[in-house]
C-alpha cells in the first residue's frame, strides 16, 4: 500500500514559517493618524460645514476658462471686507445665472474655504445674485446639477397632445 501524505513535512513547515516571516517584515507594524484636517470623502475638494462662511461683496472678474491646479467650473473674483476672494461655483450654472454676473454685480455667497494645490478657494453653497438665491452645493459640499427641460420637449409634447385631442382621445 502506497503513501499519500507527505513523507517529510519539514521542508513545507520550513517553508511556510519562513513566507510568514517574511510577510511580517514587509507589513509595517507600525499604523499612521489620519491628518485630522481632512473632512471630507470621496472624491474632491474636501468640504467643511461646520466653516461655512457668508461673504457679501461685488464681482471684480468672472472666470469661467479652466486654468491648471483650480477646480473645475466658473469661479468669480469677489472684493469682500477682508479683501478678494476666490468664489468656486463650479460647472452647471444656467446661461441665465451665467449672463447675470459680470463686473460689479452685488452677490451674497455662503460657503466654505478649502484650499487647492496650495490656492486658498471659498467653495460656494449658495450664491445670491439680484434677489434669487441658487443652491450649488448640498450640505455635504457635493455639487448640484440642475436637470432642466429643453422648451423644445415641452412644445413637441403640447402638440403631440392637440393631435391626439383632435383625434377624440387615446382609443
């Protein structure tokens, strides 16, 4: 009758204890603090409400091309009380909201200041402009996207419903 098991299990226990070691001397032992200046998750620029600011100034320049190392979206100059700032209020403003602001607009932006590559920003929340108040971020700084309706869909649906209102109704 012939042997299955192993006959010289040495070698194999040798074998394993020292790719243990070695497992434990590449591991370091030793666990790191989290930075505790760090408040946000996920994906970027970290947003701290608990810093929310309301700055109230005039527009000094609109920006809306992307330069390296800012954040992705328009960002206004505003001169506040402590001087200029820089407001982020990111991609998915409406052309209206866009055409409102220009130089020497008055705004009130409620937000919080984050910096970027080494570039102080107030990241925008809200952003009033003429009376009407816009939310750009939620309450975890994540930024909003408007789904608007093209009037191209509303007016073909209207027409499309007069059609059917001629015909005596859906049958």
């Amino acid at each position: 009758m012939r042997r299955t098991r192993f006959t010289k299990p040495i070698p194999l226990i040798a074998g394993l204890l020292a790719s243990l070691l070695f497992a434990i001397a590449v591991v370091p032992l030793g666990a790191e603090t989290a930075p505790k200046t760090r408040v946000g998750k996920g994906f970027g620029v970290p947003y701290n409400a608990a810093h929310e600011i309301t700055l109230n100034g005039n527009v000094e320049q609109v920006i809306s091309k992307r330069t390296v190392g800012s954040p992705l979206g328009m960002r206004l100059l505003v001169s506040g009380p402590k001087g200029l700032v820089v407001a982020h209020v990111g991609p998915f403003l409406t052309k209206a909201e866009k055409n409102a602001l220009h130089t020497g607009t008055p705004v009130r932006i409620v937000g919080s200041m984050a910096v970027v590559h080494g570039k102080s920003y107030l990241l925008a929340r809200e952003l009033s402009v003429g009376g009407t108040t816009v939310k750009l971020r939620n309450a975890h700084g994540t930024l909003l996207r408007f789904h608007t309706v093209p009037a191209w869909t509303t007016r073909a649906k209207t027409k499309q419903m007069a059609k059917v209102e001629l015909n005596g109704g859906t049958r």
